[in-house]
C-alpha cells in the first residue's frame, strides 16, 4: 500500500504535509496499546507474550520519539526521512507475528514441563532473550528488501503527491478473517441456545465471585434450608436445557469478548480500508491471539480431566464455560439427590 507523504494541487499551490497526521496516528496506537496491556497483562513475568505486549509498548514509544523527531526537525535538518522510519516500521511489525505466534505456543504446551518449574527470575530472563530475539529478527530481516524511497504521482486533477510505500500484515489478516469465519460457523448450529448459555455463564460468574468473596470470611456457616433449596432449582433448571459440548462452549467464551474487535476488523477489510502492520500488529491483537492460544491449550488439558489452572489470567472466564459445558460439583450432587437410582426407588417401595 502506498501512504501520502506530501500533497501540492498546482492549480492553487496548496501543500499538505501529512507527517503529523502519522505522529497523531501513531501516538493513538501508543495510547491504545499501553490501555490494552495496563487491563490485560497481569502477569508479565511468568509468560511469554505478555513480556512481548510490554516489547510492543516500548516499541511504540520510541517509534513516536522518532517521529515526532524527524517531524519537529524538518525534512532539511533530519537526518532520516519519515518515510524510512514508516517503510521500515511497517516491515518489522509485519514480521513479528508468525515468530510471536509459536513461541507463545511453545510456552503455554510445555508450561507443565521443566519450563513450568522454573523460578519467576529464570522466566523473566527466559521471556526476555525470546522477546530480543524476536524483535532481531524481525529488524534484520527487514533492513534488506525495504524501499524507503520517496516517489512522486500525478493524477487526473493536477495534483502532485509524494508518496512512500509500506506494507501491510498479509498474516494478521488471514488470521483476522479465518477466526471470525470460524467463530461464527461454530456458533451458528446452536444460535437459539446461545442466549440461555450466556444467561447461565453470567449464573455460574456470579457463582464464583461470590464464593471468592466467602472465602475471604474467616467463619461461614451454610444454611442447610437454603442450599438444599437452590440444590433442587439447579436440578430443575438442568433438566430444561442441554449443556454445549466443551468446544462449543469455550468457542462461545472467546467470542463473546472478541467478536467485537474481530468484527471491526473484517469491516474494514470489506469496506476497503487498507491498514498498515506498525498499526494492525498492536497489543490488542496480541491479547487476541493469546486467548486463542490459552483457550486451545486448556481445551487440550481441561477435555478428559478438571479445569486446567496453569495458564495465566486471561480476559475470557475459562473455567466459567468449562462448568458451563461440565456442570458444577453442586449440580452434579443435586442431579443425584432429585433423581434417585432405581435400586433406591424399589427400596423405598418395600418399606
């Protein structure tokens, strides 16, 4: 894709200089990404992509250092022009995500190996060389096949543009528009029971807020009458509806809080809007693609066993919707109380 640089209509001899529109640009996404990372990184020395959602924060800031640089400056005392720092930004950015991508995959599979073991500062030391060996590559690679030339354009209405060419991320938007494709066609078989299962994931997140907030209390007492009520309203209201296979369920957890950004994504993909990588290769979609990877390595390890809790806090509520697909240990002892065996039924006759 190509970014105007400059713009001069020779009928009038206005110019337009659109370097400060890609510093504000720019200084948008530094925003965006350092919001993103202060809610969703919670532990930033233990895993691999939340020390490379910290990388990018960093990253961004001194893209805009340079920027605001070359900008404050001007094109005759800089020694780079933006349009070097553009092509070579959006080359490097570009890039990172298929090394991010198996990396982070790499972590979360071998969590409960020796790697799982390790101390935090091995680690924090572990995650930063991966972090810095990323980040090299993905410069090296990008120094030699870049064309940070400025090249002039004239079109129909007697403007003259300078322009410069940067690249977009061909990976991010296949990933963007096959997870979308993926989440919508999984979802659309079980449309008329999606709202009661939110309902009820919403139920069972009250549930364990709640039961967290008790355990802070040193004495708690049950009260019998009460427990053995919801026991047996539990038991009818499990009767009702069927619970979403694991998959499903786990499906339907990611996509309750990506859809949104992964619609915006797909719309300005149809709609023509062509974005570059310094600007799609952000922490939101960092954060995106490590909850697909957290939700498919406990989807591996939560199938056959109890919820998996070696991965790190993730903005989708896994456990919630593997109780969602699995019942809760309540509904299992309720389903027992209210439905009787029949050896215990012909027991009963006989007395």
């Amino acid at each position: 894709m190509l970014a105007i640089m400059e713009r001069w209509e020779v009928g009038t001899g206005c110019h337009t200089d659109n370097t400060e529109k890609y510093l504000l640009l720019m200084i948008g996404k530094l925003g965006l990404d350092a919001l993103v990372f202060h809610l969703c990184c919670q532990k930033l020395y233990t895993f691999f992509l939340n020390m490379c959602s910290l990388s990018i924060v960093l990253v961004d800031f001194l893209f805009v250092f340079l920027m605001a640089t070359v900008w404050f400056l001007g094109p005759e005392k800089s020694p780079v022009s933006p349009c070097f720092l553009l092509a070579n930004a959006s080359a490097t950015y570009g890039i990172l995500p298929l090394p991010i991508m198996f990396l982070g995959l790499f972590n979360y599979c071998f969590e409960d190996a020796n790697l799982g073991n390790q101390s935090t500062f091995c680690k924090l030391l572990r995650n930063a060389i991966w972090t810095l060996l990323v980040w090299l590559i993905a410069i090296t690679y990008s120094l030699h096949p870049v064309k940070a030339e400025l090249m002039e354009s004239h079109d129909a209405t007697s403007s003259k543009a300078v322009i410069c060419k940067v690249d977009e991320s061909t990976l991010i938007t296949i990933f963007i528009l096959v997870l979308f494709i993926a989440v919508i066609n999984s979802m659309l078989p079980f449309w008329s029971m999606i709202p009661r299962w939110i309902k009820e994931a919403n139920r069972l997140s009250e549930a364990r807020e709640e039961q967290e907030k008790e355990r802070s209390d040193l004495l708690f007492t049950w009260d019998k009458c009460k427990e053995t009520k919801s026991s047996e309203q539990n038991y009818l209201e499990e009767t009702s509806w069927s619970r979403p296979p694991l998959w499903i369920s786990l499906t339907l957890g990611f996509g309750l809080f990506w859809m949104p950004y992964l619609a915006v994504s797909v719309a300005c993909l149809l709609f023509g809007f062509e974005v570059p990588a310094y600007i799609t290769v952000n922490v939101l979609w960092l954060e995106c693609t490590n909850s697909l990877l957290v939700g498919l390595v406990f989807l591996v390890n939560s199938k056959m066993q109890g919820p998996y809790s070696r991965l790190p806090e993730d903005v989708c509520s896994w456990h919630v919707f593997w109780h969602l697909s699995k019942g809760t240990e309540k509904q299992k002892n309720s389903m027992a109380m209210f439905n009787p065996t029949k050896e215990k039924k012909k027991t009963l006759l006989y007395v």
